[in-house]
C-alpha cells in the first residue's frame, strides 16, 4: 500500500518514454508521514515519487521536516523515503537521456531516506542540507527511539545506485553536501547503530563533490551486488574539499576507498573517527587545532578492472598529533599459496611536516588456532615466527619521502621499531630490496620499499 505525496509514473517502467520536462518550484513536506500503520512490511510512503524514463526533472527547493513523526521509531528496519527519483529503463531497448537537477534540498529533523536515486542517468544537487537527524525537539531520545536504540536499527540518510551506469564521469555532482547536528544519541562509542550519511552504491563511477561537510559517515562504493550484472563499475569519485566532524564510535570507520581522490581532507572539531587506507588519493590533510584523528590499514583487494590507485597516497600532511596505526594479523597457512593471495598493502607519504605518530600490532595465527601477539623479543628469539612476518611483508609496500613521525610505542620492545629505519638505522624490516615477482593477483609486480628524506624517531 503506497502513500505518495506526488507519484509521477509511466505504465512500462522499463520500455516506455517519460515526460520531456518535469518541472517543480517548490514542494514542502511538514510531518507527511504522521498516523500512518509502518507496523506492515508492505506499507511504502513517498513524499515526491518520480519513476519512469522522462528526460529532465528540474526541481528549484525541495524542504522536509521531520520533527513529529512517530514511525522514526519502526519496530522493523526498513527505509522510508522522502523523496525518490528512479528509472528502471533498459539500455538495450532505447538510450537513456533521463537527467534530474535539484537546486536546494533542505531536510530538518530527518528519520526517513531523504533522497534515493536509481538509474538515473544524470544527477545534480547544487545545495544539500540534512540537519538534526534522528532529533525530536524537546522529546527524549528514549521516549521516541527507544527501538531503534535497543535494537541497533540502521540509518541512511541518502542512498543513490546504478546513477551513472555506461554514461560519462561526473554524471553525479554536488555543489555542496552539509550533515550536521545528528543526534549524538546515534554517533558514540556506545551506540551501535550503524550511521551511514550518503551511501554511493553500486553502479555509480566518478561522482564529483565540490564540498562536503558531515558529522555522519560517508559510503563511496557499492555492496557488491546489482541485479546479477557483471562488470557494473563504482568508485573512481572526486571530493574537492571533505570537512570531516564524525566522532568515535564503536566498530565504526570512514572508508577512504574505491579510487577515491580528496583535494583536501580537514579534520574539525567533534572529528575521531578512524579513516581506513585502501585506494585512494589525498593531496592534502590540514586540521583545526585541537582536532584528532586514526587512520588504520586495510587490505587493497584485487580486482579485475585497473586501479586508479595502486594503494593509500598521501601528497601532502600538515595535521599533528595524527595516528597511522598498521595491524597485521598473519596467516602462515594463507601465505603458502601466494598465487592465490588476492590483496596487499601500499602507503606513498610526501611531505609530512606535522608531528605525527606511527604505531604497528602483530598477530600471528598459528595452526593450533593460537593468536600471538608479536614483540622485538619474541620475533627475535622464537625462530618460527620470523620466516611468516618476512614473508608477509613481502606483500607491503612503503613508499615514503619527507616524512616526519614518532613512535606511538618508544619502547625497545615494541616491534615497530624493527619495522621501521628508526634515528640513524638504515636497515629495517621494511628495507629489503628483494620482492617476490607473482604471476597473478592483486599486484604483480612490486617495488623495494624507500624511504627517503624520512625522520622516525622512539
């Protein structure tokens, strides 16, 4: 049973031509979704619902308030949307030209999906505010999500998939993305709602944002599935200026991946979230002061269309008091194949002025299901785990000039400091010059780890 505020359809959602122009000047949704049963699994509401394959959709201000709507607190985990815009149109029967441009999205107080697009082929939203998420003025959290704080219940705020399918790069642009104000109910370390901002799902290559700022996580990359589909790209997306406010929370990452390029990364105020390093460009990291943040390792898989990035690269650092943290769980029995390893590890660092610090943690997984914890004493006198550890570090790969960073751990006994070229050492783990050439994977071949004009001192 669908409630809609305004449905724009056509009959054959995958075959038939929409209308040449859809055009809105404004529509304004106050409390739309009030009294109505969300106790149903098939009960669907829409505030604006536009489907079908219609060449442009030109919409001034779209406005949403949310701040007295009882199903914020659904017994059921299901997205609500507020407003939608979707195209099932098959390429192979005609091609599509279907584009939708939003000059000013405004949603205060949301609980539902704001916005949600499915193949379109050409999105653009010059200004894009999702403000107070998850708040009730002058309610308590428990008094009206009580549910979703017991149960874990997810949120998204905005979710956009198979935009951009076979058409041409930066066919998906914000001006301007600004979450702000989320209640912190949701963003601690002791929630465990799982808090996604704008999720770019599969089928979405070379978005472009000129600015974002947001207090909520951001997901740049798809969840790995789309209707069956091969080959369906995603990643390979710009965002010019990221101003970063995401707090800790726990079991809770901002994924730095899918070819993702950042002109600039700031980290605010209310920032300390861990950013996690896989295929990506950053050409610069400034802070305000006072601000911290993590950035943690994660493995770069293998996939079978080319990297734009061969690893985490890092141009330019300005940030202090930031925290590169490197944990390596080690497997001796998945190393024995190295034909079948389909994922490693690449940093390239330039230019870190700030006072950062470098930490690593190492776990060997024996056969007898024993996880040790590895130290400069242990690795140097129980023989049996220096072979795994080195040939491990056969598929990492450092990169690093003009770096300048301390020790987390100054301890001797802290094998970090075995890792790294540390004070006057030249010779380290991570300095053999000597690599195993593979014939498949994710990288084939690799270059002798260097570190030039670097300064790492206990």
């Amino acid at each position: 049973m669908p409630m809609c505020g305004i449905n724009i359809f056509v009959h054959d959602e995958l075959k038939d031509k929409g209308y040449d122009r859809v055009t809105v000047k404004a529509f304004r949704e106050v409390n739309g979704f009030n009294h109505l049963n969300i106790q149903q699994e098939g009960f669907a509401v829409w505030g604006v619902n536009i489907r079908g394959g219609h060449r442009a959709v030109l919409i001034d201000s779209l406005y949403a308030q949310q701040d007295n709507e009882p199903w914020g607190d659904a017994p059921i985990e299901k997205s609500f949307y507020t407003f939608t815009f979707e195209n099932q149109v098959d390429p192979a029967v005609h091609q599509r030209k279907d584009s939708l441009y939003i000059k000013h999205l405004y949603a205060r107080y949301p609980c539902s999906l704001v916005l949600y697009t499915q193949a379109v082929n050409k999105v653009r939203i010059d200004n894009y505010v999702m403000e107070g998420a998850l708040r009730k003025p002058n309610k308590s959290d428990t008094e009206v999500y009580s549910t979703m704080l017991q149960k874990g219940i997810s949120w998204i705020g905005s979710k956009h998939t198979w935009t951009s399918y076979k058409t041409p790069k930066s066919s998906f642009y914000v001006k301007k993305l600004l979450i702000k104000n989320t209640n912190p109910a949701f963003m601690n370390l002791t929630s465990l709602n799982d808090m996604t901002g704008l999720w770019l799902n599969k089928g979405i290559s070379g978005a472009v944002f000129d600015e974002i700022e947001t207090d909520v996580r951001l997901k740049l990359y798809g969840d790995g599935y789309y209707f069956n589909l091969p080959h369906v790209p995603d990643g390979r997306h710009l965002i010019k200026r990221f101003v970063c406010r995401i707090p800790a929370k726990r079991n809770y990452v901002q994924p730095l991946n899918a070819d993702l390029t950042i002109h600039q990364l700031h980290i605010a105020q209310g920032a300390g979230v861990t950013f996690t390093m896989e295929n990506a460009k950053i050409r610069a990291i400034s802070q305000e002061e006072g601000a911290y943040a993590v950035f943690g390792n994660r493995e770069n898989k293998f996939k079978n269309v080319a990297t734009l990035y061969n690893g985490f690269i890092v141009e330019a650092c300005q940030a202090t008091n930031i925290l590169w943290k490197f944990n390596w769980s080690i497997s001796p029995q998945k190393l024995a194949n190295e034909q079948a390893i389909t994922a490693g590890e690449r940093y390239e660092f330039c230019n870190f002025s700030g006072n950062n610090f470098v930490q690593t943690q190492t776990i060997i997984n024996t056969p007898d299901a024993l996880s040790v914890y590895m130290t400069t004493h242990r690795f140097e006198h129980e023989k049996r785990f220096q072979e795994p550890i080195e040939h491990f570090l056969q598929f990492v790969e450092f990169d690093w000039k003009k770096v300048k960073m301390k020790l987390a751990d100054a301890s001797t006994n802290d094998l970090t400091s075995r890792y790294l070229p540390v004070g006057t050492r030249k010779i380290a783990l991570l300095t053999p010059q000597n690599k195993i050439s593979r014939n498949s994977g994710w990288k084939i071949k690799w270059r002798s780890n260097s570190f030039v004009d670097c300064v790492i001192v206990p």
